[in-house]
C-alpha cells in the first residue's frame, strides 16, 4: 500500500456487502460522492486526501452468485475523534453503483500499537541474545558452585531414607514438605530444619518425629498439597499449616514467597476450622493416638523455659488465691464452674483474676468479650472472635488466651476497647495510645 508512514495513525477496516455485482471504481466512486459535503469542509474526503491527512482507499471485493463482499482499508493521519467520525460516515452509503449496499465498521486499528508490539518483540529478543552471550564465566562458576554446595547439604534421614536439610537431627521445631526439590529451594534461602515425605504415603520417620518435635507442614498450593494433609492428618501430629499461594509449588517460590508463607502459618485444627474441613478436624481431635507432652511452640529454647516459668507462678497464684477462700475453693471441688460463673468473679482491677482468666481461655483455646462496666457479654473460639467483636456493640474489655496481633488491635481500637489481655502479644507495629495492651507476663 503506498501510504505515507509519517501520517498514518489509524487504519479503518469497514466490511462491504452488495446485492449485484460491482467493481473497485464504484466503491470508491460511492465512498467519494455519498460522503460528499455531509460532514463539512473539514473533514470532506477529497479535500483530507489531497492534504495528505487520508491516503490512498484500498478495495478487495469478491462477487459469487450475484452478491459482492469485500473489505475496505483507509489510512488517517486525524486524531481519534475525526478518524471515529470518518468511519461512522461510512456507515451512511446504501448504494454501491446501481445496487443496494451496506457498509460496517469492523476496526478502527492503532497503526503505532502494532510497531510498538513489533518494537517490544524485537527489543526482548536481542535483550535474552545479549544476556545469554554475555553471562561471564564467574557468574557461571558461582551459580555451580552454589548449586552443588546445596545439594551436598541435603542428608538422608531415617530407615525410610528420606531427604532431609542439615539441622533436622538437632532442631526442636520442623518443615515437612513434600519432595527434594522443596528441600533444595528453601537450603538455597537457609532453612534446614526440612524434611520431606515423597509422596502420599507418610513414611514412619516423619510419623515418629510429629510427636516429639513441633511441626510445620508446607504444602503446595495444588489438590496434591490437600491429599498430603488429609493423609498427615491421620497418621502423624500436626502443629501448623503453610500453604504456597494456589497454583504453585515449594519449589518454584521466591525467598520473599517463602517467608510470608511461614510467618503467617495457622495452627492445625484452626486451619481446618476456615477452610470448611469439619470431617478432617473432628477426626483430628478425636484420634486416640494424639501425643499430649509435645511442646506445641516454635519458640526459642529460653522463650520456652521463661514461658514456663510464668505459666507455673500463675498455677501457683491460682491455688493461693484459692486456699485463701477456702469455702470457695470446695465449693468448687464439689461441682465444676460454669463459664458464667468464672465471668461474674472476674474484676479488672484484679490482676490475680485477669491472669488466671488468660490462663484457662488459654488451654480452651477461646477469647471472651465484655462490656465497658466489665461485664461478661459472651465467650467465643479465637478464630470467630475478631468478626464477633467487629459486629458487636458496647465492648468495653476483651481477654483472649491466644496472641494478641494487629489485627484484634485495629478491630478492638474501632470498637472503642479500652484494653485487650492475652496470652502473648503478637508483632504489633501500631497501637493507638487510647487502648491498652497487656500480654499476660505484664497483667
């Protein structure tokens, strides 16, 4: 086609089609005269194409049984607005020669997009020709070196013979994934506390380890990921749950994928709780063979011992307080307390009762609500609580037996809470200076 590169923006492809048979001149003999004057000089075809601003119209037409079909093609140098309003008028020709006609826009094409596309193609073709000529041989070195210092830290562990990272012998919390490659990405990051399993059929090692060490389950973001869970479920112990994001695998994941996938890793059976599993949790819960002295942390050895420490002077306080009430005290052995009578004894001014509070929502695992005169509004599992209390009217105080994180925080501090007991207090980067936070080692 001879059209002026330099003025050609836009390519309008308009569909023709005739009841008789015509030929190329009285298609654009039509174009000409019937557009003629009807959108004013400036924009008048003959005028536009003698400026250069319309090149040459371009015909292809084929007649068969008395009909003619074809296309039309004519470049503008105009801005979107004109070329949409040149186009339109097209739309208006109903006689091509001596037949009925019409005429329909199918296009209205950016000629720059395509060179742009084409541009970009090319600049990414010489971009990989000139990184995969240029790579040194140092890189090359390196990259090999690494590679096989990584695989040489992979051991084998156990009589089921299982990859396995360096400090899985030593390390009091670990990863179960599911295969060597999983191991050797998360080795390349520094993580080699791993283990995997091969497969779906749990070997006895990793059944064995479940119940003497805390463990992580990082799975893939597949149906394979489920089917290794579910299995886990039923043969070994489980403390938390890491998922890759859906679609990928351990393996394929970036460093930064890595973390935030076991930083924000659930416990077990609240994993189960929101994805809907109630099957899989209440087998879970009622497997008879569910070790009970495992420690359920993946804290430092000393943060251990020191929470243990705190634990043992609440049990402590706990019973003083009792022998000090001893009417109170067997009044209680005779006939268990019932929640709503832990409620009505609880004061907020004393700090014996908070901390006894958050020791038993602790081992039920739930959080508890009350109003701004501190009153018991009701008593609810820790992964309900946040919504009930976003949905909720007149809190004035919240003892959870879990971590206190941000997220309560924000919830609580719209709701206007005055303070938030727990168990522990989570990575929290805001707190509003109107509400108080208070882990149960400072309660």
């Amino acid at each position: 086609m001879n059209v002026d590169p330099n003025i050609t923006k836009y390519m309008i492809k308009a569909k023709i089609t005739t009841d008789g048979v015509v030929e190329k001149p009285d298609v654009v003999g039509a174009i000409f005269g019937q557009t003629e004057g009807l959108l004013g000089e400036e924009l008048d075809l003959r005028d536009l194409q003698k400026s250069g601003k319309i090149g040459r119209i371009e015909v292809d037409i084929d007649s068969k049984k008395g009909r003619t079909d074809g296309t039309v093609l004519i470049p503008s140098g105009l801005d979107q607005v004109e070329s949409s309003i040149l186009a339109a008028s097209l739309e208006t020709i109903d006689r091509i020669g001596p037949c009925k006609a019409k005429v329909e826009v199918e296009e209205i094409e950016d000629v720059r997009a395509g060179k742009r596309k084409k541009v970009i193609e090319r600049a990414e073709s010489l971009y990989k020709r000139m990184s995969e000529s240029g790579k040194t041989l140092s890189e090359s070195i390196i990259s090999t070196v690494r590679e096989e210092v990584e695989r040489a830290e992979i051991i084998t562990y156990g009589e089921d013979k299982l990859p396995a990272g360096p400090a899985i012998k030593d390390s009091d919390s670990i990863i179960v994934v599911e295969g060597r490659n999983d191991i050797l990405n998360l080795l390349k990051y520094g993580i080699k506390n791993t283990i995997a399993v091969q497969g779906t059929n749990i070997p006895k090692s990793v059944q064995t380890l479940s119940r003497e060490r805390t463990v992580t389950v990082f799975l893939d973001g597949d149906r394979g990921g489920d089917l290794i869970l579910k299995e886990m479920l039923q043969v070994a112990e489980i403390d938390f749950v890491a998922r890759a994001p859906p679609g990928t695998e351990v393996e394929e994941l970036t460093y930064k994928q890595i973390v935030k996938a076991l930083r924000y890793k659930t416990p077990t059976e609240q994993y189960l709780s929101t994805r809907g599993m109630n099957l899989e949790l209440k087998d879970y819960k009622e497997r008879p063979d569910r070790s009970t002295g495992k420690e359920k942390s993946s804290e430092t050895h000393e943060e251990r011992e020191q929470k243990k420490e705190e634990i043992q002077a609440v049990s402590h306080e706990s019973k003083h307080h009792q022998k000090d009430d001893d009417e109170e005290y067997e009044r209680k052995k005779e006939k268990p307390v019932e929640k709503q009578e832990i409620k009505k004894v609880f004061s907020i001014e004393d700090p014996n009762s908070v901390r006894r509070r958050i020791s038993e929502l602790s081992n039920s695992k739930e959080t508890e609500i009350y109003d701004r005169e501190g009153k018991a509004k009701g008593t609810y599992e820790l992964s309900n609580a946040p919504e009930i209390i976003d949905t909720s009217e007149d809190v004035g105080y919240v003892i959870t037996g879990g971590v206190i994180s941000q997220r309560l925080v924000d919830i609580c501090h719209k709701k206007g809470v005055k303070a938030i007991y727990g168990y522990r207090r989570g990575h929290i980067t805001k707190k509003p200076e109107s509400i108080k936070v208070v882990p149960m080692e400072e309660a």
